[in-house]
C-alpha cells in the first residue's frame, strides 16, 4: 500500500513549484499540469496517460489548490460573490455538459484543442507584457458607499454590468473547462479588469471563485464517467499532488511579493508556445 502511496513521490515537489509559478503568474494550474502529465509521465514514469485522464487529473489538482488560495481571499474580504453568481449560473452547467461530450471526443482532438489553447494563451500572455502588464484602476476612490471593504480597512468603488457579452465569455469559460479543463481564469481575469474595470485585487479574488466553482463540477462530471468505464484514475498522482498544492497554496502569497509575477508571465509564455507546438504535432501525428 505505502509503495503505491509514494510511487511517484517526486510529484510532490514538482507540484509545489507548479503551485507557485501558476499563483505567482495568476495562469490556471492545470495549464502546466495536462502537458506534464501527456508528454513527461511516459518519459520519466514509464505510464502514458491518455490526454482525456491528463485533463482530469489537472483539474483534480486545481480544486484543491484553487480553493486553498480561495480561502484567503475570501478571509481579506476580496470577493465578490455578486459578480460570481452571474458567471457561475452560466459557466457550471456549460462545463459539466461538455465535460461528458469530452468523452466522446477523439483523444488526438483533445490534445490539439490543449495545444492550441497553450498557444492562444501564450499569445494573450506575451501582448498583455508588451503593454506593460494587466493594470486596472485602483478603486479606491469614489462617492457614496463603497462597493466592498476589504480585511484591511481599504474601501472600493466599481460597477459591473454583465449583459450579453458576459454570458457569452462566462459560457466560452465552461466549454473550454469541459473539454481542456483551461481558459475561464484567464477570460475571468482579462474581462473584469480590462473591460470593467475592476481593482486588481477584487478582479483575482472573484476570478479565483469563478474557476474554482466551475472546475469542481467539470471535475465530478469526469469522475463519474472514469467510474462508470474502463479508464483507470492514477489515485497516486493526487495522492502527492494535492498536499503538495494545498500547502502552496498558502505559501504563494508569501513568495509572491518577492517575485517578478510579469516577467514570470513572459518566460512563461515561450514555454507554453514549445508546448502548446508540441502538443498540436503529437494530436497530429496520432490523427495521421
């Protein structure tokens, strides 16, 4: 039992470092931890796992680190519960349904839409530097009473109209987490504080509500169609992966106010162009 336990003990470390480039560069955790799992475990492991299995075990993982960072923002008071239910009522029943499509999708398809994905958000990553990095407007000053007041004392005013355009992009958010288990918290973070212009800090706090509530389901929809057939889930994976996120989780802010989170982004943004490249070769390769 403690052999298949600690089998693949050297996840544990590699999973904190994830933790704390994702949290540090505000880039969902399952954008590093699906490549790794297609591409690196048949190389290091000697296990090849199918990209449909990659995808739910990155979501496993960030459920878990997701709502350990979620529990902070909600003590400092950073998140607006408004804003996230007009997403949620959207992005949850789009992901869970999609989610079982996933299923029934080629898995050569599921590891290009990854790799393009990767792409796609390399790109969004490498414009937001050259524009000097997402910056929204303060919030801190304003008529009237404000809209939230955070654990230390700090007041914000902002204003926030869903309308059409929100259910499209909250929709969009669930497609993308059904079938690649990527995308919403970079949608979530991109809307509210380019296009509504939200404080930073209220912006990351509901984002991280907004993927975490969209994750959860999208990942007992995958749990339940792997108990239902013949694919196997790699209980050992999650077994040194979620401690390992949940502890980063709570040490990322810490870590956080000493690193460079947009020069981070732009390294970031040429590995995931190798890897969203290499991705879209293999889906191709297989399609062949």
């Amino acid at each position: 039992m403690l052999e298949y336990v600690f089998e693949y003990w050297w996840m544990l470390p590699v999973a904190f470092c994830v933790c704390l480039m994702a949290t540090s560069s505000s880039v969902e955790g399952a954008v590093f931890f699906s490549p790794i799992f297609i591409l690196l475990f048949p190389l290091i492991a000697g296990v090849s796992i199918t990209p449909i299995e990659a995808v739910f075990l990155a979501l496993s993982i960030e459920v878990f680190g997701f709502g350990s960072a979620l529990l902070g923002y909600l003590q400092r008071r950073l998140v607006d519960v408004y804003i996230a239910k007009r997403v949620l009522v959207v992005s949850i029943p789009v992901a869970m349904g999609f989610g079982f499509l996933a299923h029934r999708v080629p898995s050569h398809l599921i590891m290009g839409l990854l790799g393009v994905m990767m792409i796609l958000l390399s790109g969004t990553v490498l414009l937001t530097y050259l524009k000097g990095g997402m910056h929204g407007q303060e919030g801190t000053e304003g008529e009237g009473p404000p809209n939230r007041v955070d654990a230390l004392g700090r007041r914000y005013w902002y204003t926030y109209n869903h309308g059409p355009f929100g259910v499209a992009w909250s929709a969009l958010g669930g497609v993308l987490v059904g079938f690649t288990g990527i995308g919403i918290g970079e949608l979530t973070t991109t809307n509210l504080i380019a296009r509504h212009r939200l404080p930073v800090r209220v912006a990351v706090g509901t984002g991280i509500l907004i993927v975490f509530a969209t994750v959860l389901p999208a990942t007992l929809v995958h749990a339940y169609v792997f108990s239902t057939g013949e694919m196997s889930i790699h209980w050992n994976v999650l077994f040194m992966t979620i401690p390992a996120v949940a502890f980063g989780g709570q040490v990322s802010p810490f870590i956080n106010n000493r690193v460079d989170g947009e020069k981070m982004k732009l390294f970031l943004a040429f590995v995931f162009i190798f890897v969203g490249s290499l991705l879209l070769w293999r889906a191709l390769w297989n399609s062949a």
